[in-house]
C-alpha cells in the first residue's frame, strides 16, 4: 500500500533507485538522439556520465562534460526556475570553477508513478517527463555546510535539455543551450 504522493513501487527495483534509473536513462536517450557517446566510471565519484563527441575536432580530445543526474517526482518552483533541494556533498562537488572538464547538475522531473514512467506504440517511444541542465560553475563550494543538509538551487525551465542543447553543452555553447 501506498500513500499519497509516495512512488507507485513496479517492476524489481525499490521506487527511489527506479526513479533515479528511469531520470538516468532519460538522459542516455537524449545523448543516443544527439549520436554523442554515453560513459560511466567505475567508483561512485559523484558524476553519473560523462558525455562526449564520438571523434576529435581539431583537437586532442574529443569535446566531453560530465553529469551529475538527479531525479524528482514532487518538483516545485516558479513559472521560471526548478526549486530543487541538492544535498550539501553533491552541491560541493559541482560548484565552483576548479574542474577539468565542465561540470552539470541535469535535473530529471519524472511521474510520481512508475507506471506512467514511458509509453509505446508503433509511431512513437514517450518518456515522462523532462530534463533541465544547470552549472554551478560560478557558485561558491561552502564546506561549512551540514553534510547532511540540502542547499536549494533554482535550475531555469528555460535549460530544458534536448537533443540539441546536449549538444551544444559538450560544444561549450552553454548560450546556445536553452529554449524559448
């Protein structure tokens, strides 16, 4: 039984890891439709993919970021920004410019119910819901935070992530990156 605004629990894995699995494979489906290349690393280093080019373009590597995935069933917010709750570690870990490589927060919002996660029929695979990009490249790490608290970053419903902006983020044409 259920409550309320709890996950819908189908299928063998319990409703937080379906979740996050649905929110990741969203995500590979987008990289897929964009013909980019989808890797994960072996230890949990807080990066879920790192996404890149399929060959070099002028350049010794082939142009690559990496992601960080979130998924969320109860989103709120404004008209505008995604209000969403990331935990202390995660948002550490993503903010600031230190990286070799651009760093993104890719927020998933999905259906509170597993089974409204996708639907088929012969013209068309649907995945519910969306998926928005952020970077907290110009935000301060702050270890004086509790580990185990959240700190709340607005992510722009304008920074919906698609097949096009994915690739124009692994360019490095973050202002190309977002929707009217």
């Amino acid at each position: 039984m259920t409550h309320a605004g709890s996950p819908v629990v189908t299928g063998y894995l319990d409703p937080s890891a379906h979740q996050g699995h649905h929110g990741e494979a969203m995500v590979h489906a987008l990289a897929a439709a964009s013909g980019l290349n989808v890797a994960s690393y072996e230890l949990d280093i807080g990066i879920d993919y790192v996404i890149s080019t399929p060959g070099p373009r002028g350049t010794s590597r082939s142009p690559k970021i990496e992601v960080q995935i979130k998924s969320w069933s109860t989103p709120t917010g404004s008209a505008t920004h995604w209000n969403f709750p990331l935990k202390v570690p995660a948002f550490n870990y993503l903010a600031g410019p230190g990286h070799d490589l651009r760093h993104y927060l890719v927020l998933c919002t999905v259906p509170i119910d597993a089974a409204n996660y996708s639907s088929a029929n012969v013209a068309a695979l649907e995945l519910r819901h969306a998926a928005y990009w952020l970077s907290l490249e110009g935000e301060t790490p702050d270890d004086t935070l509790n580990p185990l608290s959240t700190k709340t970053v607005a992510v722009p419903k304008s920074q919906l992530l698609t097949a096009e902006t994915l690739i124009a983020l692994v360019e490095g044409r973050e202002a190309d990156a977002v929707v009217p």
